[in-house]
C-alpha cells in the first residue's frame, strides 16, 4: 500500500537504458505521487516522455491550476529528443482548451508518435484525447497498467469526475477490540509512530481533513500535516469542522482557517467541500461522524490502523452507521495489509453492491459503452445502487 506524500525531493530516476510502456508508467506515477494533493480540482498527472530509442527524455507532473498540464512539461523538458518518440501519462490527454490549450495538441506539434495512457479520461469536456491523436496518425494505447494507474494517485479525481461528490477515505485508529480510547476517555497515541507518520503523509495528500464537534470538544486536535520533527509541513489540508456545537474558544479547531460546516448531513459536507473543488476528503472522526457517513454510502474507502493491544472497555471506534441486522453488515473487500512499525494497516474498498462498479476500476477509451455518468461505490445501505 502506498500512500505518497508531496516531496520537494528531486524526480525519481532511472537508469540510461530503454524502458517499456510499464516501466514507463510506474516511473510516471511516482512523478504523479510528488504532486498529489497540490493540483485539485484538477488531476494529478504524471507523464514520461521517451526518445525514439525508448530512453527517458522528459518528465513532468500536473502544475497548480493554472499552469502547465504533466505532458507539456514532459515535452518542456525533453525538447528536440521528444520528435518520434513516445509520451506515456497517468491520463488520457486532454482534447480541450480551458486554463491551458489542448495536451494533444503539444503532443502532436512535438512529434510523438506514439501514447500510452493508464486510464481514459471519464470528464466528457476533456474526453477524446485518444481519438483526436489516433486521427492524426498517432498509435494510441489506453489502459496500460490501468488498475494501478486507477488505484493511485488519480484515484480520488476519477472517483469526484464520475459521481460529482469527492472521494472519501475514512481513517481511524483502534485497539484490536475496536476501542479508540481508554474508558477514562484518554486516547493518545494508539498506534506507534511508523503508523502515526503514514496518517500525517496522507493529510499532505488530502484536500481537507474533516472531524465532528464531538472529537473536537475531547481532543483538540490540531489536523495539521506535520514531519518527523513534529513541524507543520508547507501544504496543508483545508481543516473542517462538521456539527452543530462551537468548538472551545482557543483550542486548534477555533481558528479562522476552518470550515465550520453547522450541519450533520454527509452529503451537505460534501456538496460544500466539491464547491470548493475538494476532491480528496480524509474522514478521521470520531465514531458519530464515521456512522453518518457510512449509514449515508458516502465512505469510499476505509484506512484502518490496528494496535495490537487490548482495551476491553471505552469509546468503540464506529458508532451507528445503520446496521440493524447482520444481514445489513457493511463488507469490505480487502486491498491490502501491512505491518508498519508494530502496528497493522488493513486498506479496504466497499464490497460490490448489485450493479455497482468498481470505484477504482480502470476505465479504458477501447472499452464499449460510455462511462456511467454517477458511480455509487459506497459504503452503507443508502445510496447504493
């Protein structure tokens, strides 16, 4: 499992030899990972572009909005050695003018002859990339490492681009009999450190980082991305309050920089935070707030930090999310497990509801049939399709 954080160290290298279109696309993802959660509401794109004899020229990743799109600063820096070679990005190229003029465009007037892109792009103002090059004589390929692709740092962007509301991981650190605190309400520090930096590595990744009054009037936590050394890092989250309560005067969250949203309807959160062009939501509390967002389908993944230790009394991680009978039990579907430090992370997706699709599914420009304008994935009984 992997979960980048955004880094001024320098571009992942290669060495001087050809590489081929997955090499290629697992080098553009990890220069898409190093600028995951700076580019929202538009996608993180990496892009690698090689010579003619498969060797690595350029690559680029998706500036702020605004400036320049992961293929033309691919090509920016691979100049003259870009004619006749081959551009390999996360995402379809785009075919339209917005903020910057048409990815195929620069594409084409560089020389490349031939694309590989991971997944299609689902925005049908965008979309056509593919088609576009194919027309002028480039040889295109869409779904190259497609399930990686889909499950990286994209992920979040395809899911908001398909459903219109943004991609929501619940996070949550437990004891392994699902206590997030002590009976005495004392919770600090669950889970050790290796744990504790991957939840600061996701909020740098996030655009907003949300948690109810209730674990703000008992925590006080701060919601800030922070480094080893415990100092805030460069970028960080849109911190957001969700209730009806005021949080205490001069605790962290009483602060003119937080989104105070006076409400308890997961899709009024969500609707304001896509307003606002959020597309990635970091779900941490506490177990009130996780219950509405999982008996309302709006948790889209589920990241898990189990200590393994034993409380035997106290606070449970979730509270009600709608379940009244084992036959409403919310499932999920394993991604992946992973011991950090002496912890265990277990990354889990919601399990396929009758008819839905996959939410990190690889969509491919080849496949037929349009992509599905609203893709409900998530988790709880409402809401799912």
């Amino acid at each position: 499992m992997t979960m980048p954080g955004a880094s001024n160290d320098p571009a992942p290298t290669v060495g001087d030899g050809p590489l081929d279109a997955a090499a290629a696309m697992r080098l553009a993802l990890a220069v898409s990972a190093r600028v995951h959660g700076t580019t929202s509401p538009n996608p993180p794109v990496g892009c690698v572009v090689l010579d003619r004899d498969g060797r690595v020229a350029g690559t680029g990743a998706t500036a702020p909005p605004g400036g320049p799109h992961a293929e033309v600063a691919a090509l920016a820096e691979a100049g003259e050695r870009a004619r006749g070679g081959t551009a390999v990005v996360t995402l379809e190229p785009c075919a339209h003018h917005g903020r910057t003029p048409p990815c195929t465009d620069a594409l084409r007037a560089a020389g490349i002859v031939a694309v590989h892109a991971g997944v299609a792009d689902p925005n049908p103002v965008a979309a056509g990339g593919a088609a576009v090059l194919r027309a002028a004589g480039v040889d295109v390929t869409v779904g190259t490492l497609g399930a990686e692709v889909a499950a990286g740092p994209l992920r979040g962007w395809l899911h908001a681009t398909r459903t219109g509301r943004p991609h929501v991981t619940w996070k949550f650190a437990a004891t392994l009999d699902g206590r997030s605190a002590a009976a005495d309400g004392s919770s600090r520090w669950i889970t050790g450190p290796a744990a504790r930096a991957r939840v600061h590595a996701l909020r740098a990744t996030s655009d907003a980082v949300v948690v109810g009054t209730g674990t703000a009037l008992a925590d006080d936590p701060a919601l800030t991305a922070r480094d080893a050394a415990g100092t805030p890092v460069p970028r960080q989250p849109l911190r957001v309050l969700v209730g009806l309560r005021h949080p205490r005067p001069g605790s962290h969250l009483d602060a003119p920089d937080v989104l105070h949203l006076r409400t308890h309807d997961p899709d009024e959160v969500l609707a304001a935070l896509h307003a606002r062009g959020v597309v990635d939501v970091l779900l941490e509390g506490g177990p009130r707030l996780a219950g509405a967002f999982l008996a309302a389908g709006r948790v889209d993944r589920v990241l898990a930090h189990l200590a393994p230790a034993l409380l035997g009394a106290g606070p449970a991680a979730l509270a009600d999310a709608g379940v009244g009978t084992i036959a409403d039990i919310l499932r999920l579907q394993v991604a992946s497990v992973e011991l950090v430090g002496g912890d265990l992370v277990v990354d889990a997706v919601p399990g396929p509801a009758r008819g839905a699709v996959d939410p990190v599914a690889p969509w491919s420009a080849d496949q037929a049939g349009p992509v599905p304008a609203v893709v409900d994935g998530g988790l709880g009984r409402k809401g799912r399709r």
